[in-house]
C-alpha cells in the first residue's frame, strides 16, 4: 500500500471529520467539531492547528493534529500533539508510525525542542508505540472545565 503523508487541504474536510468521529469514539468521547470548522481551519492563514493526513488512494486513513504552546517552567515554545488516530483497517501498517515523524518535523522546523502527547491509560498498544519511538511517560492526571458552552467559546 502506497501512502501519501501531506497537509490536510479544505478539500479533506468531510473525510478528515470521519475520522476525527470515529477517532472521538475510540477514545469514548465525542467531537463537536463540524466540515465548517474544519474548512476554516484549514482555509487558515494562521491556522490554531496543523493537520497532516494519512492518504490511500484519495481515502484518507489517518490523521494527526499538532499545535503549539508555552511552557513557563523552561521558558519556551513547545509542540502538542492533539490527536494522532489511524483508521482500524490500517493498523499495524506502520502509518501511524509516519504521521508521528511527520509532525515531529513540522516540530522540529518550528524551532520547538520538544514535543508532548496524552493517550488514556488503556490504550495499552497506543503506549508501546510511544516507548518504542523515545516517548516518556509522565503520571498526572488530566483535569477539564468548561467555562462556557464549547459551540461560544470560538
């Protein structure tokens, strides 16, 4: 299988939104987020994420989303990998694998020197996967509270 790892262009956004939902269940969740977003988004000059895809024949099979923050314990820039998520049916291909180097690049370009993720803790091959490619755990727990309705809040 030949894969195509690229910039998510607005062209992506019903597909992308898929796989945003099918990765929201996985993770037993839900994604609010709509194609309009997502073209937005990507319609962006500065858009608040880069979103890489993972292409098979013009189906996209994966995606990873990467943003940037600042750390004020070591007074720098860093990048978040918000989502990284492969479709059931190409696991094990090793496409995750190429998203993750992937936007270790965009990274690694953007002048950052390190990058941080989260998965839930039973997502046991998720956690291999990221010991195998040098990530660290780190035990915290995560905490959310939503201070106005998420659809208001843009």
């Amino acid at each position: 299988m030949t894969v195509l790892i690229r910039k998510a262009l607005p062209k992506d956004a019903a597909q992308l939104l898929d796989l945003i939902r099918q990765h929201a269940l996985f993770e037993r969740a839900s994604a609010c987020v709509t194609e309009a977003d997502l073209v937005a988004i990507l319609d962006a000059r500065q858009p608040p994420t880069h979103l890489i895809v993972a292409e098979d024949e013009k189906t996209l099979i994966g995606y990873a989303a990467l943003t940037f923050d600042y750390a004020l314990w070591t007074a720098g820039r860093f990048a978040h990998l918000d989502c990284l998520f492969v479709h059931e049916t190409a696991r094990g291909q090793g496409i995750g694998k190429q998203l993750f180097d992937h936007v270790g690049l965009v990274a690694e370009e953007a002048g950052v020197e390190r990058m941080e993720w989260q998965t839930p803790l039973r997502n046991l091959d998720a956690i291999r996967f990221y010991e195998r490619e040098g990530g660290l755990g780190q035990p915290k727990m995560r905490f959310k509270k939503h201070v106005r309705s998420p659809k208001t809040a843009r």
